[in-house]
C-alpha cells in the first residue's frame, strides 16, 4: 500500500511546500506516488520525478485541470485514492480548498494541518490558534491529511528517479468558471520558504511607511510579512498575513516590528528559530516569545539597523 | 435567492485556551463564548444581501448543544430573518455538520450556503468544501469580494499568492475570509426583536443523518513554550547579538 501526494504547483514549477508533504509520507509508508494535476504541466512532472523518496509520478495533464479547480480535480483524485492508505497534500490555500471535497466524497474525516506522525493512524495538529496540540486518531481506513509545510525537512529535490505515468483525465465538469488570477509581484523570497522574514503590523502607520521594512529586507535578503492589522487597513497584500487565517512560516530569523504579539498572530511564527522584536509598548505581548527585543520607536529603530547593517559587513 | 448562513458558537477569540487537568480535552468550562467570527462575517454577507434586494430570505443555522441557539440569536439581531439550532450534545465533526447542512439544504431550496471559513477552536477549514462536495455544488472558498449577479455569482478569494476570481452559477457555497466586510455592531433594539423572530429546533435524527464519529482526540497537550529572551539597548547591540551569539545573519 502506498501514499499520494497531491502536488501543489503553477503548472511550471513544483511549490517547495509539496517536497515538506512528501517528507510526511515517507514517514508513513515506504511507496509514495505523487499526483501532478494541471495543464502543460511536464516540467512539473520531470522535476518531481527527480524528488528523493518519490516512487511514481501520476500525470494528468489536461485543460480542466489549468487552475486546479478543486470541481474537477477532487474526482480525479477520488479516482485514484483506491491502492492508497493515505492521501496527502500539503496545507496551502490550494491544499486546503482542495482535500476537504475529496474527503467527502470518499465519505472520510480529514485531519487538516498536520505538525507530527505519531503512527499510520495518528497525528499532532495545532488547535485553537496553536494554544494547544491535539493528538488525533482516525478510523477511517484511508486517511485524508494536509501536512504543514514548516513542521517537515524539506525533501531532497535531486537525485531520484520516478517513472513518470500519465493517467487518464476527466473532463471540465463546468460547475465553476476560472476567471482571473491576481497574483502579487515580488522579487524577493517566497514568505513561506525565506530564511529571513520581517514583519510589520499596524505601528508601521501606512503603506509608505513599509518602505522603512523593505529597506531592510533588502540588506537582509529578506521576505516581507504583516499583521492582519496591517493587512487589513491596506498598507500591504492580503498574501503577506502571517498568522492563525494567513501564512504559517519558520525561518532562521523573524522580526516583527511595530506588531503587539496577538496570539492569533503568534500562531503564524513562533516557530520561528529567533525572534526579534521592536515595539515602543515594553508590555507588548510579543517581548514574551522574542529572543531579543528592543523597545522604542520604530521609526528610530529601523534607519538605525539598516545603517548599523551597513556599517558592520564585518 | 434563499441564503442560509452557517454560525458556530466557539470560545471567544480573546480567550487563551489551555488543556485540562488530565490532558484529555481543553479547558472550556467557563469561557465566554461568541459567534466565529468568520460566521459573523457569513451573516453580514447574506445581510447585506437581503438589503440589497438579491436575497428573498436568509436563514442563520448552528449545530451543537441548546446553547448554541445563543449565537442564532445574535445572528438574527444582526438582520437574518429566522433560525435553526440541529440540537444534540454529541461532538460533532466539519463532515458530520457538512451532512446536516446538506439535509437542510436539500428540504429548503436553499440556492446559497455561505459558511466561515474556518471555525477558530478546531482550526478545520473543512467544512463548506465538504458541504459543497455533498451536494455536488460549486465552492468560492475564503472570499474577499462576492457580486450576486442574478444566477451567477462571482467570487474573489484570497490565495497564497494574492487572489483569484471565479464565477458559477447558483447554487453554490461561499466560505468567508477576514476581509470579506466588516460586521455590524448589534444594536439594542434589534436584540429585542430578534427574542420575536421563529428559531426552528431539530434533531439529527429527524434528519436521518449518520453523526458516528471518524475521530477521535486522544490527548491535548500545550505546545513547547518559548522562554523569554533578552532585551538589548539599541540596533548596534542588535545586530551584535544576531551576528555573534544567535549566528542567524
Ligand atoms: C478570527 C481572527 C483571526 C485572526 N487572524 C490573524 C492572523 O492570521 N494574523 C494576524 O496577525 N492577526 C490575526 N488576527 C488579528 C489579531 O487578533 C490582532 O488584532 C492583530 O494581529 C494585531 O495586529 P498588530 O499587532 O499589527 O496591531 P496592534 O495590536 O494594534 O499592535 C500594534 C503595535 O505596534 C506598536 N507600535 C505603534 N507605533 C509604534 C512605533 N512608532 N514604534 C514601535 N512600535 C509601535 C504598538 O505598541 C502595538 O504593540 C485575527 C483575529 C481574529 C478575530
Ligand atoms: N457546529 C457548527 N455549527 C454551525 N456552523 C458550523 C459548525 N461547525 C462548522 N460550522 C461552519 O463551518 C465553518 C468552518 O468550520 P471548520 O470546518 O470546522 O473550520 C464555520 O466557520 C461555520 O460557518
């Protein structure tokens, strides 16, 4: 018996969080088979078969499958659950529309957002915004998983060798017309992947202010992040929210700047290896979990640590 | 269009939730409790709706214990016109409630589910996919932007990436994200005609649905806690420390 991961990709590029989805399956079983969904999607497949622990690539290249709208690809993937114990995606927007559909199709509980494989049948996931940690048992003889992304190594993109299978598609089951993708254009790292993450919350004051951030991302090689606050009043993208409803991320480092230390928001990054925090309130919640803090005004703080950056290139 | 809007009584967002003594279950026994604020959302949303002419009727509906008819009733003073409680003391999972939903649906007509995306004490995110793979219907996950255009409606949803839209045709279900509008503050008055507006009380029996359970939490435990750090005099002992201690830039 084996595992299916259910990829997550643009049609051109395999997305870094399906190789830490593809780490929680080797832990389950031996065989992992990983499904590519999409149109004009072979380099998908060709980089995928490379992926170390990957046995079989499923190809389903075809033009209902374009935006992977979870109408037509949840019975694709119902199609091939069977010879599957386990089916795995990992918990992006896209894993999360999709898996839900495919469970109740195939009349299973899913167990979403997974952090920990305890055994076949048993999973740690985070519940009230991370506060506590449950430990799930499901009866279901298939199991339906998302895996968050930051709680599993990466699996190693090179040196496999999977055979590639194309399997047959469904058609456009035409429920749900795809009409446009607004995708927000960086030049810096993936939020999700980056090494180093700055942050800033509604004590940035605007939109304009956030340049003091890049700035210094910029010196760092950092990804920009943000408080819902900040989100919300539209000083950035609804894509850079951190947090229990945005982006779960781990970096090396993460400083937040100008943001309280909601739970809600702690629960995006306290896995974070350092945390570094800059806010003038010296009660701001966020001192509790920061490795180091500095209280102070932020519009001081910043331009000095991006000079002091300057200045100490050892 | 007849809208029904799925509410969820949960422990209030500002309530740190801790496990119990034996590490069984979380400690809830007297937490304030709300409305997810997802679903206040969702209620809004359908609100807004009937203001605006597009919805002929919009229904509140939660699943769960007697009390649960407390967060209906907040849902009716915001403007929904009448209720449902699928009264039962048995926990429930996103695909049982995903079930019930569908039994309510599939008596009413309804042609519009709209749904929060996500409950805040289980952190599923399930179940309006679920509900919508049930009925076979269309799903506009975590909108941003909904635009009833007669049959068809269009959705903007919020994604990794920045957004999407998409359209389909009724009936479908919509799930609720943050931004998706602000909720309204209930006003007295509207608390008051709301103890007046019908609340329906029934049973998942009555509705013929299977609520065995698929799982089961066998331990809750809190998370490793971070211990606190240090706090460093200005950005020149900052990046000192990041450099030479903590060895991260
Ligand atoms: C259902 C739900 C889900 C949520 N999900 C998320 C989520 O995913 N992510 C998230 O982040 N939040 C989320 N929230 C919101 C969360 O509860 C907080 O409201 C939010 O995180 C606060 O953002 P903030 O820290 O930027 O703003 P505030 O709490 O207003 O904090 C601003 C901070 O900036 C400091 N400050 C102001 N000016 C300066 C200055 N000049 N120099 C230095 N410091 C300054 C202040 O001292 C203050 O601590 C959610 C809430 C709910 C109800
Ligand atoms: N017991 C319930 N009663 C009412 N609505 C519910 C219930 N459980 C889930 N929902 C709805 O489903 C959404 C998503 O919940 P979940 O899938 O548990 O994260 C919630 O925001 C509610 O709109």
């Amino acid at each position: 018996m084996t595992v299916l991961v259910i990829a997550e990709h643009n049609n051109s590029e395999l997305n870094a969080a399906t190789l830490a989805a593809i780490t929680a399956a080797t832990q389950l079983k031996d065989a992992v088979n990983l499904l590519i969904a999409g149109s004009g999607c072979s380099s998908v497949a060709e980089a995928a078969a490379k992926v170390q622990g990957v046995s079989r690539v499923l190809l389903a290249d075809a033009p209902a499958y374009e935006h992977q709208l979870a109408e037509n690809v949840a019975p694709l993937v119902v199609r091939l659950a069977e010879g599957h114990t386990h089916l795995l995606m990992p918990a992006t927007t896209n894993g999360k529309n999709l898996m839900p559909r495919v469970a109740a199709l195939l009349d299973v509980a899913q167990i979403s957002d997974i952090i920990a494989i305890k055994s076949t049948d048993c999973f740690q996931r985070p519940i009230y915004a991370g506060n506590v940690i449950a430990t799930v048992q499901s009866k279901d003889s298939l199991k339906v998983v998302t895996v968050r992304a930051t709680a599993f190594e990466p699996a190693i993109a090179e040196g496999g060798n999977a055979m590639i299978d194309q399997v047959e598609a469904s058609g456009d089951l035409e429920l749900c017309r795809w009409e446009r993708d607004d995708v927000t254009e960086s030049t810096r790292p993936d939020l999700a992947q980056a090494e180093v993450v700055v942050s800033g919350g509604r004590g940035l004051g605007s939109a304009e202010n956030f340049q003091l951030l890049e700035a210094l991302a910029d010196k760092l090689g950092a990804a920009i992040g943000a408080s819902r606050a900040a989100v919300d009043a539209g000083f950035v993208s609804n894509d850079l929210q951190v947090g229990q409803t945005g982006k779960v991320v781990a970096p090396k480092l993460y400083i937040a700047v100008g943001i309280s230390g909601a739970i809600q928001h702690l629960a995006g990054m306290k896995e974070s290896k350092v945390i570094v925090a800059i806010n003038k309130d010296e009660d701001a919640p966020i001192f509790q979990i920061a490795d180091y803090g500095i209280v102070g005004d932020l519009f001081d703080i910043l331009p000095a640590l991006s000079a002091e950056l300057d200045r100490s290139v050892n | 269009m007849k809208v029904l809007v799925a509410v969820k009584r949960v422990v209030d967002y500002n309530v740190k939730v801790r496990p119990n003594g034996d590490g069984s279950d979380v400690e809830i026994a007297n937490a304030k409790m709300s409305m997810n604020p997802f679903d206040e959302i969702a209620v809004e949303e359908a609100v807004r709706m009937k203001e605006a002419g597009t919805a002929t009727e919009v229904v509140a509906i939660s699943l769960g214990e007697a009390a649960c008819q407390d967060v209906v009733r907040t849902a009716l003073a915001m403007g929904m016109d009448r209720g449902v409680l699928v009264e039962t003391d048995a926990r429930l999972e996103p695909l049982t409630v995903a079930k019930l939903l569908a039994a309510i649906v599939k008596r009413e007509q309804f042609d519009l589910v709209i749904l929060g995306k996500q409950a805040i004490d289980d952190d599923s995110n399930q179940t309006g996919q679920m509900l919508a793979a049930l009925l076979g219907w269309p799903q506009g996950t975590f909108a941003s932007h909904v635009v009833v255009d007669d049959d068809r409606v269009q959705v903007t949803r919020e994604t990794d990436t920045g957004s999407q839209t998409l359209s389909f045709k009724l009936p479908g279900v919509v799930t609720s994200d943050l931004r998706l509008n602000e909720p309204r503050y209930v006003k007295l008055p509207n608390i008051m005609k709301a103890k007046k507006k019908h609340l329906e009380k029934i049973t998942p029996l009555e509705l013929d649905v299977d609520i065995s359970t698929h799982l089961e939490t066998i331990a809750v435990a809190e998370p490793t806690q971070r211990s606190g750090g240090i706090k460093v005099s200005d950005a020149k002992e900052l990046v000192d420390k990041l450099r030479n201690e903590a060895r991260v830039i």
